[in-house]
C-alpha cells in the first residue's frame, strides 16, 4: 500500500515503491478525480494530489486514494499515440552505442521498436520523461553537462528518453533531433507530452507524411509531431513579427519574449524609461499547470496586486508590474489612472509624490517614479485597464525560471493597456492597509520528509529567528541560520513540489519555494509554509 505524507494543508505526497507503481497509481488515480481534487503531479516514485481545503478535506483525499491504490486496474481504452519523427544524428549516438555495447543501428532499432510512456514531467515545461518496460538500457549522463542543448534534442539518461522542448542546459546523451512542437505557450494544449500519453519514436527516413496506421493495441497513431486529437496548426505567416519598440525579432515558442508586440506606441500605452534592480509583468499566475512541468508563477504579492487593481477599477487578476526596490521609471503615453500597493517609499509622477493604496490620475506624458521602499521589498503598479500582452499558457506573467511569458522589462519597452473596464474607480474612505512587518513569525506544517532530519535539526528550524540572504529571488528565498543535518545521505528520486516548501540541499541550508520555483525537485522537504501567508514573503528583503 502507498504511504501517504503531508505535504502542507493543501496537498499530499502520495509515495510508493517503483515507478512502475508510481504510473499505475496515477492511471487510477486520473480515472477518478474526485471533487476538490484539482492536479495530480506523477513522478518517479510518488503522485503529489492537490486538493482545495475549502472543497474536501485531507481524510477524505486519503481514503479516495487508498481506495483507488487498492482497487483492481481498469481495462483502459486503446490509448492514441503520438509520433515523434527523428533524425537519428546526434552527437551522442556513436559514443552511447558503443557504452552500451551496441552499434548505432542497433540503438536506433531499439529506441524506435515500441511503444513508450510519458512517466512524468519536470525539469522545464513541457519536458516528458519517457519510460518503457522492455527497454533494456541503463544510460549514463554526460560527465559535463552541456551548457545548451537545442530545441527539439531527443536524449537518453538512466532508464528514460525525452525530447527538450526548448533550448536548456543538459546532461542527457543526445541521439537525434525532432522537429515536433513540444511546448507551444499559446496553444489550447500547451504541452505536446502530457502524462500517461502513449508515445512511437519514428526515424524519419521511414515516415510516410500523413499516414495514419492502427497500432497493435487497436489504438490510432496521429500524424507525426501532433498529439492525438489535436487540430491542424494554422501556417505561418512569412516574416519575423516584432515584439517590442526595440525591434527584435520574435522568441520561439517557450522563451521568454518582450512584452509589446508593435514598433509604434499604441493608443493607450505608457513606457519604461529605466529599471533599477528588476521589474516584470505579473498577474495571479498559472495554478493547475505542475503536471505539465509548468509552475504557477503570477505576483508574489497577491494580496497587492489584487488591491491595486481593485482601486483602478480592474478585475482583480488584471496583469501589472512587479518592481523590485527602487529606480523603475515609467511615462504615459496617454491619460491613464495608476494605483500603487506592496511596498512602502516614495513615489512620485513628475517628482511630485503620490500616496500609495489610492487611485491616482497619470497625465499623458508625465514620469511616474518608483523610490527605493522604506518597508518591503516588492511596489505593485496597476494601470486602469490592465497590460495587455497575449497569454501564455492562460496568463500575462513572467516565470524567470522557465522562460514563459513576457521577458523582464527594460528601457524602452512599450506597454499596451486594455479598454476601460465598465466598473467605475470605487471610492476608498478608510485606509485599512499597514506597512509590511519588518520580522515576520510564519507557521510551518512538517513533511512530507522531516523524517530525514535530526530532532536537532527540527527544533532548530523553529528555534530562532532566519535571515533572508541576498541570494533570492522569485525562484526561491535562501535562509541563512543554522544547517539542518539530516539522518540519511543520498537524494531523493525526484518529486512533486508545491510553493511554499522548504527545501534543505546537503548544505543544509533552506530554501522556501516561491512562484517559479521547480515543479519536482530531489531535495526533501522539511516543511511547508501554508500558502494563505506566502505573500508576506515577497515583502521580505535580504537582512
């Protein structure tokens, strides 16, 4: 039976024995969701469940999943497979081959002989570690990783394949190279490989174009490089597209792109003119998307940004700007209101102050200045009409980690604003808000792997006050304190990770886990900071 672990009050770490065990748990699992259970995140030897502590509680996940963990497997359906057409040419191919004591035909033959299985993803969006019950090789990594590999690389390490879905430093042997779109941000489905999906290996010197075949299993195989079901991509229109005033051509699908996507300043608009230690464009993120290997990003500061955007008259997950300290500078093009939250110091349009939590008129032309903070660390600005850039993967935000959304602002960059919203701006008599706390006290729920520590290192984590390093930043915040010795050496296979979770590397030092951080990750996890009070983080500044 697998053991069920605590993993904050919002989900459980569900571990077992194999990864065999691990797929079919998650097999069973995704046939029966139950109500309140919104993602299932498989991975080597474990399924993290995330529940909404609103709509169920933690007993009654625990016993669906104790349920369908001792339940007979379901006959599934012929499963459709994917096809991944490869040119077998990599630089690896000749060396693997000879590692394993094989000769490069005989590794493509065997690579390409049956089906496989998306196990799980991580690593960067999009990115499917393929698994397969007859395939008879253990591969060793790369001694170096390479610092990139390129998009669409098809490698091997241990007992998986995997195909890079953008452009990634690496330690898998590389054997050839596809041309499928792995990960398309603004697709319906973003991620070409999604968990449990049936995938072929293909050399492409035996593809017939467009050929649709029955597998042995009854099931259909799409045409190579689209999933089963998905529609026909629209062509392209020739010519790169410009993506901001500056005039760069347009990223790939999956890399971070600049946030105006026209070389004139828009009708309703305004402009960075200097940014000071970092400013990106944040709305509330991308929740349900771990499986996919994509974190939930959005602003740190939840709380902030939903007021600002309340006190223009937007909608309260309207996309604005996350300015870390001081020195950002931005002028209107246009008429706009503005509403500045988070962080306490001196803001001023054209050097004149404004307050902070009210909404406040932005003349065309005029310089709205963001001072470095008094209290706090991280200024919300919210325009009336919200910044209009396209959506990837269901939202405007900038994931620093995995390279999705607008790329982080610089001097020059021009930012559409949506319409008007219908509301009118809300009249604000009180003013209720108070300035970020200079020390903050954070409950902490155990596990899932305080188990792996010593009672000294559990009593230590609560027994004194931590220090936020210089070393943080939206990925993750490092806490300099005591190191918190473990019982037992080695790391864990990787497993599902949610915000807020501290993480200990054998350094023993801590690591909470904020919006871009890692969906899976290898090292345990001693405890985890409910996310209710998360956003008291993003005011915490180095010190």
């Amino acid at each position: 039976m697998p053991t069920l672990r605590p993993m904050g009050e919002a989900a459980v770490l569900v571990e077992v024995d194999t990864l065999d065990a691990a797929l079919a748990l998650h097999a069973s699992l995704a046939a029966s969701v139950v109500p309140g259970v919104h993602e299932l995140v498989p991975a080597a030897r474990t399924v993290l469940v995330r529940f909404d502590p609103r709509a169920t509680t933690r007993a009654a996940v625990a016993r669906w999943v104790t349920d369908a963990a001792a339940s007979p497997p379901r006959d599934a359906a012929p499963a459709a497979v994917t096809v991944l057409e490869v040119v077998y040419d990599g630089d690896d191919l000749d060396e693997t081959a000879r590692l394993l004591g094989v000769d490069a035909p005989a590794l493509v033959a065997a690579h390409t002989g049956a089906e496989w299985t998306v196990a799980f993803t991580g690593f960067a969006p999009g990115f499917g570690y393929l698994v397969r019950a007859d395939w008879p090789f253990d591969v060793p990594r790369l001694d170096a990783p390479r610092t990139r590999v390129p998009v669409g690389s098809v490698g091997l390490a241990g007992a998986f394949s995997g195909a890079y879905p953008r452009a990634t430093p690496g330690g898998w042997r590389l054997i050839g190279r596809t041309d499928a779109p792995l990960f398309d941000p603004r697709g319906a489905r973003p991620a070409l490989l999604e968990p449990g999906a049936a995938v072929r290996f293909v050399s492409a010197r035996d593809v017939v174009r467009g050929a649709v075949r029955a597998d042995a299993a009854g099931g259909t195989v799409a045409e190579p490089g689209r999933a089963p079901g998905a529609p026909n991509p629209e062509p392209a229109m020739p010519g790169p597209a410009l993506d901001s005033a500056r005039g760069t051509p347009a990223a790939a699908p999956g890399a971070l792109t600049t946030p105006n996507v026209e070389p004139t300043a828009p009708r309703r608009a305004f402009e960075v003119l200097r940014v000071g230690v970092s400013a990106t464009l944040q709305d509330l993120g991308r929740p349900h998307l771990a499986h996919l290997g994509i974190a939930r990003s959005g602003a740190l500061d939840r709380a902030a940004l939903r007021v600002a955007n309340r006190l223009v008259g937007n909608v309260e997950g309207d996309a604005g700007i996350e300015v870390v300290g001081g020195g950002t500078a931005l002028r209107a093009t246009c008429d706009l209101w503005v509403a500045v939250t988070g962080a306490w110091g001196e803001v001023t349009v054209d050097r004149v102050p404004i307050g902070a939590y009210v909404a406040t008129a932005w003349p065309a032309g005029s310089v709205l200045e963001i001072g470095w903070p008094r209290r706090g660390i991280r200024t919300i600005v919210a325009v009336r009409g919200g910044v209009d850039v396209p959506l990837e993967a269901g939202s405007r935000a900038t994931d620093t980690l995995s390279a999705l959304g607008p790329a982080p602002l610089g001097a020059g960059d021009l930012l559409s604003i949506g319409a008007d919203p219908a509301s009118p701006i809300p009249v604000v008599d009180a003013f209720p808000w108070t300035a970020p706390a200079e020390t903050l006290e954070l409950p902490v729920a155990l596990g899932p792997r305080d188990d792996w520590f010593t009672r000294t290192a559990v009593d230590a984590l609560f027994a004194r006050p931590w220090r936020v390093s210089t070393d943080s930043d939206r990925v993750g915040m490092r806490l300099d304190g005591p190191l918190l010795a473990r019982t037992r050496d080695g790391e864990l296979p990787s497993e599902g990770m949610v915000p807020g979770a501290l993480q200990v590397p054998p350094s023993g030092r801590p690591t909470i886990l904020l919006a871009d951080g890692p969906v899976t990750g290898g090292y345990p996890v001693i405890g985890v900071i409910p996310d209710a009070v998360l956003g008291l983080l993003a005011q915490a500044a180095p010190g």
